[in-house]
C-alpha cells in the first residue's frame, strides 16, 4: 500500500502561537509594575508599603516608607523613607502581603509620637497608611 502525505501549512498555526504569546507577555508586564499601597520585603526584612508613583523621563520611581517589624531588640519602629529607582521591581524586594500580626504592628507604629513625628517629616499622612495596610 503507497504511503500518503498531507500537506499541512503551519503559517496559521505558528501566527496564532506568536499572538499568545505577546498576549502573555503583555499581561506580565502589565501585572509587574508596582502601584501604590503594594508591601514589599528586602533583604534585610524591612517591610515597604509604596505610597507613590513618580513619572520621569527615565521611567517611574516609587516612593515609600520602611518599616522594621521584628527588630532584633525594643518595639517595632519606622526606619526611613525611601524613593526607588526604575529598577525597584529587580533589586531583591519581593511582593508580601502583610499578616494580621504585621499590620498590628503597624497600627502600634502609628500611634507612637515619636513615629508620627517622623512619618509626617518625611511627608506621609498616617490616614493613608492605614488606609493602605487593610
């Protein structure tokens, strides 16, 4: 019996796989880019709630308050503020959402006078942390 072949164009099929593709692509690009009210951890466990989105020429930046949350002695306490670059999503911070015991806490960070004093220093408003830490 004589073998048959079928001809079978892949010009179809390998368009439909490079627009899933891009489609994918696109919503990982879309879901990485940080916005305001994310947490993040570095490496040195310090928790970074981003409060704002700056728009440069160069790309956004990011702009935060740090937290020490499990500090090796004494209470829990605000370490600094902080803007990150363009480059924030890759530089060693990884997403967290924040625990009940973490956003406890934070609500004990703000009602410290001492940690109010230098929040609002550095120009955040505690109302909006904690409209971003529920």
């Amino acid at each position: 019996m004589p073998k048959t072949y079928i001809a079978i164009s892949l010009a179809p099929v390998l368009k439909e796989i490079v627009e899933n593709k891009m489609r994918l692509q696109s919503i990982i690009e879309a879901k990485a880019e940080p916005k305001a009210g994310d947490t993040y951890v570095d490496r040195k466990g310090q928790v970074t709630i981003l409060v704002r989105t700056l728009r440069t020429k160069f790309g956004p930046k990011w702009e935060g308050p740090s937290f020490e949350l499990n500090p090796k002695y004494g209470d829990p306490y605000f370490a600094g503020g902080w803007t990150f670059g363009t480059d924030f999503p890759n530089t060693g911070f990884k997403a967290k959402k924040l625990s009940a015991k973490d956003k406890k806490s934070l609500k004990q960070i703000f009602k410290n006078p001492e940690d109010i004093d230098r929040l609002e220093d550095e120009g955040y408003r505690i109302s909006e942390l904690e409209r971003y830490i529920r």
